[in-house]
C-alpha cells in the first residue's frame, strides 16, 4: 500500500514538473516572439508617415519613403503569383487526382519535400546562372522567377493535400452521373477544396513577400523608381537589408518602418487565409 | 410509320451528339491529364536545373581547388585562394545550436496547447503561432542586429564567459571579447525562428491523434505527462520527426537572419561567441561584389555545398521516416 502511494507520488510530481515545463516552454515562447512584435511596432511606427508611402527611397542623409521599393515588391510579387500557382496547382492535380499511387506522384513527392526546404538563395543562384548570367544584367523578371520557384512547391503541397482530403464517395457521386474526369476534379474535388488551396496561395504570397535571399542577385537593387520589368527593380525586402546595414540613421529609420510594413501585410495576408477558411467551415 | 421513323432519328441524333460530346470530353480529359502531369515533371525537372545549373557555376572553382576546396579555412579574394571549411562549420554550428533549444521548447509548446490550456485560450495562441511562422526572416535579423545583439553583448556574453572561466572546455567555448554578433547569437535568432514552425506543426499533429486513444489512457489511470509520453508522442512521431526536419531545412539554408548577426568573418574559432560566417551569409554577403570568375565561382561553389547538405539531410529525414512508418505498419 505504501509503495502504491510512494509510487503515484512520484508519478504525480513527476507530472507536474514536466507540466510546469511545458507552461514554461510556452510562456518562453511568446515572450520571445512578443518581444520582436513590440520592438519592431516601437522602432517602426516611429517613422511611419505618409512620406513612407509617396516618396521615393532617400540619398544617404535625406528624408524620403519606400515607394519604390513597395511598388517594385507588388510588381515582382504579382508576377511570381502569375507563374507558380497554375504550374503548382496543376501537379498538385495530378498527384492527387490522376497519379495518386503512380510512381512519378511518390517521386515528386519527395523532390518537392526537398524544394519545400531549399535554402531560398540557392533559388536564387540557380536563377541567377540560367537568366542573369546569360541576359548580361538583373532584373525584375529575374526576381519574380525566383520567387515563382518559391511559390510553386508551397502550391503543389497544399493543393495534394487539400484534394486527399476530398472524400473519395463525392468523385464517385460526379462519376455516377457521367461526368469526365476533369470535369469531376474542376466542378467537385477544386469546389470542395477551394478554401483549402486559396489558403495555401496566400501563404505562398506571404512567403515570397518577404523573402531577401533569392532577390539580392536576380532583381538587385534601385534607388528610382522603375516599371521596367527587364531592369533592376528595388524592393522592399533588399531595401530593407540595405538601409539596416547602413551607417545612416534616417535610413535605418526607414529599414524599421519598412519592415513593420511588411509584417503588417504578412500577418493581414495570414489571417485573412484563416478567416476564409474558418467561415467556409462554418458553413 | 412517321412517328417511328422520327422516333429513330432522333434518337440517332441523339447518339450522334452524345459520341460527340463523349469524344469531346475525352479529348479535354486527356489534355488535362497532360497538362497535370507535365506540371508535376516540372517539379523534377526544377530541381534536376538547379542542380546542373550549380555545378555548371561552382565548375571552375571546383576544378581549381579540387577536393582541397572542402577544407580549406582561408577566403582571400586578394590571391584568390577560397576554402570552403569556415562556412560550412558556421553554418552546422548554427543549426545545431537552433534545433538543440527550439525542438524541446516547441514540443513544450505543443504539449501546453493540445493538453493543458483552457479551451477559449488554445484558438487564440494557435493562431499566434501560426501568424508568427509567417514573419519574414529578414525581422528577426533586423531584431537581432539592433535589439539583441546589444542586450547579448552588454548582459548575458559577459556574465557566461565570466561563469564558466576557468571550466574546462566550456571556457574555450564561451570566451573571447563580448562582441554582441557571432555563431551562438545566430544560433539563438534561428531558434527563435524556427521554434513557431516545429511548434505549429507538432500541434497540428498532436491534434490527429484519436481522441479515443487519449481517453482510454486516461482511463485507466495514466497521468497527462504518461498520456503524452506513451500515447501522443509515440502516435506522432513521424510527425514530429517532420516539423524537426522543416525546422532543420529552414535553419541550414537561412540567411538573412543570419546575415545581420553573424560578422562574416571567414575563420572558426573555438569560442561560440567568435564572428563566423555561414554559407547563405557569405552569399549574401559577397556575391554581388565578387569580381573575378573564380570568386564568383567559389561562391556558387559554397551555394552547391548547401544545396548537397540540405538535399542529404532531407532525404535522410525521409528516409527514416519512412523505415518508421513501414515498422508501424507491421
């Protein structure tokens, strides 16, 4: 009876120190990340105007904004979108829909596991050795195609997922009624994963919206504003990594703001993902 | 007699127009299939360029430095005599450092939120965790630039070194003057980093398992820690073996984050707060100023070494995931 008691002691304390670590671990975590927000809001919303927005970015030791690096930003992002969802969407099809058990699907798999987890600034050599070098000079459609290689792998892996998930009994319904194979995917296995898919676009963009890596040696840098794709375009990203390491104080002013407006989108981006998701499962 | 007749035409037209929409159907289903399978080839073919592409770029420095080039400490753009050791270390230490504190804080984590917090806080930290996975790498490197590596410098460096002078070993390993940046400030930034991503998707998988499963454990007496212990963990483990491995992926291969704090310094040290540099940073760092083939070269050459660890390391992940998955089979 004794050792019973002594031995559910000893289970119960040892419950409670691993469940007072665990309280620690979170409590740890979120200091952390707290930390980071609060400093980012603190330092950036300092600099935040209406500047920020109209002007271009400065000569070292003047005022100026971001304009150019949000333009060129949006301009890369919306490319890179343009390419990599269709390509990611359509083999993320095939892999759940025409070769769930072929072996090209397990291979791809696997390959796109790996592209998942590439470094970014490897992306960024490779485009680097196939469009810059041969081309002769950065620009932005460099940067986007870097990015679209980004994108692609996030696509392909939510679209394969979200489809699995796509009872198998409402492909048959569709069958049932005679319906064409693509017909069956485009009307009932994309309708029932839409949320899912526009979900992990999103995430895709917030992704590339931040990413540095990949755009240092493909769309470089520009200090003016520039809409020629086939030129270095700025960005907010390497604007940022510029100004912050710069001795200058009103560009590393302009490095905080900047990146508090690139988190703030980032974040909008992920919670808007969530709210459709969220109210299509209400539903 | 006109009726049957009629009868039998259109149903003829009838047969007629469903072979033509069935023809029609197959011919857009084929290409669809095409299209699909083309697509997911394409993923291949990627990374079969990125492959070709890098070795095409890393060639004259490899072909110069030959097998010396993997450990080769010095870096000197001057008389262009590049080895690759010092990046390569920076860039394992780093990583080890990040995975090493944010795997048991991110299980921590998970555990907290599947099992012990109060329903109507879990949605709302598990959103912030997933928000938080979605940060740009380029804010914590900012952070850790202006906000952390100061506090390091002037707190927490100087107390350790001074803790642990005279301890063998670890007075190698934590001493030297307090520079704020280096391999272990780089090593906490990734943590800091990577700790979202292993938690959000140790709880994702935490989630999957059967609650029934939980419950009889319960039942028959087991503690939260023994549910957790003996019944979720085991339930998840390729899971979690998964979100270390996106952890692992993420920390190698980051570079801005690194960029900022790391000092690019091309030598290793034995002190964890020395300067080091990591792969991506020297990248980074020097590419678009590299003049010259051969320093171009090397660099790539570095870009193809952390494309070859990366690639090894995922698929050995995937590997022993897989011999899991087959003993949890049988």
């Amino acid at each position: 009876m004794a050792a019973a008691s002594s031995r559910h002691n000893r289970r119960k304390a040892r419950n409670t120190l691993m469940m007072g670590l665990s309280i620690a671990a979170a409590a740890i975590g979120l200091a952390w990340l707290a930390l980071i927000l609060g400093a980012l809001v603190w330092k950036g919303a300092a600099g935040l105007s209406i500047a920020v927005f109209t002007e271009m970015t400065p000569p070292p030791g003047d005022a100026g904004g971001l304009l150019n690096a949000i333009a060129g930003s949006v301009v890369m992002t919306v490319i890179a979108i343009a390419v990599g969802t269709p390509v990611g969407i359509l083999a993320g099809t095939y892999m759940a829909e025409y070769g769930r058990f072929s072996k090209l699907t397990i291979v791809v798999r696997f390959i796109n596991d790996i592209l998942l987890s590439a470094p970014s600034i490897v992306i960024g050599l490779f485009i680097y050795e196939i469009m810059v070098r041969p081309m002769g000079h950065f620009s932005a459609l460099a940067g986007a195609f870097a990015l679209a290689i980004l994108v692609m792998p996030v696509v392909v892996r939510t679209t394969e997922d979200m489809l699995n998930l796509v009872p198998n009994a409402l492909r048959e319904a569709g069958a049932a009624i005679g319906a064409p194979r693509w017909i069956v995917i485009r009307s009932v296995a994309y309708r029932a994963a839409l949320s899912g898919i526009v979900t992990g676009v999103l995430l895709a963009i917030a992704r590339i919206s931040g990413e540095t890596a990949p755009l240092l040696f493909t769309a470089l840098n520009n200090q003016f504003w520039s809409s020629n794709v086939n030129a270095p375009m700025a960005s907010l990203p390497v604007t940022i990594f510029q100004f912050a390491l710069s001795p200058y104080d009103e560009w590393q002013q302009l490095a905080w703001t900047g990146a508090l407006i690139i988190t703030f989108a980032v974040l909008m981006l992920s919670i808007v993902a969530r709210a459709l998701t969220a109210r299509r499962e209400d539903r | 007699m006109t009726i049957t007749a009629e009868a039998a035409n259109s149903s003829s037209l009838a047969a007629n127009i469903r072979a033509a929409a069935v023809r029609r159907f197959a011919l857009t289903d084929s290409v669809f299939q095409t299209l699909t399978r083309l697509s997911a080839a394409l993923v291949l073919v990627l990374l079969g360029g990125v492959a070709i592409s890098l070795v095409a770029g890393a060639w004259p420095a490899l072909s110069h430095f030959g097998w010396a080039f993997l450990v080769t400490e010095s870096w000197n753009p001057v008389t262009e005599k590049f080895g690759a050791l010092a990046p390569i270390y920076g860039t394992l230490v780093t990583s080890l450092i990040a995975i090493v504190i944010a795997v048991p804080i991110g299980i921590g984590i998970a555990v907290f939120l599947t099992e012990l917090c109060p329903r109507s806080l879990r949605r709302p930290i598990g959103i912030a965790v997933e928000l938080l996975a979605g940060i740009p790498s380029i804010i914590y490197g900012i952070w850790g630039l202006f906000v952390f590596a100061p506090f390091l410098q002037v707190h927490l460096q100087p107390f350790i070194i001074k803790l642990f002078h005279g301890v063998p070993g670890l007075s190698s390993l934590f001493s030297g003057p307090p520079y704020g940046i280096g391999l272990m400030t780089s090593g906490l930034i990734l943590a800091i980093m990577v700790l979202p991503f292993i938690t959000s998707i140790t709880k994702d998988v935490f989630d999957t398992v059967p609650p029934v499963l939980k419950e009889s454990a319960y039942g028959i007496g087991c503690t939260t820690w023994e549910v957790t212990r003996r019944v979720v963990i085991p339930y998840t483990r390729v899971g979690i073996m998964g979100g270390v491995m996106l952890g692992l992926g993420r920390a190698l291969g980051e570079t801005m984050a690194v960029t900022f704090v790391i000092g690019n310094a091309h030598r290793i040290s034995a002190s964890l707060f020395a300067p080091g540099t990591t792969i991506s940073a020297s990248i980074a760092n020097e590419f678009t100023e590299a003049d010259g083939e051969l320093y171009t070269s090397s660099l790539v050459a570095l870009g193809l070494i952390l494309f070859v660890i990366t690639f090894l390391i995922l698929a050995a992940s995937r590997f022993m995931l897989m011999r899991i998955e087959r003993r949890a089979g049988s």
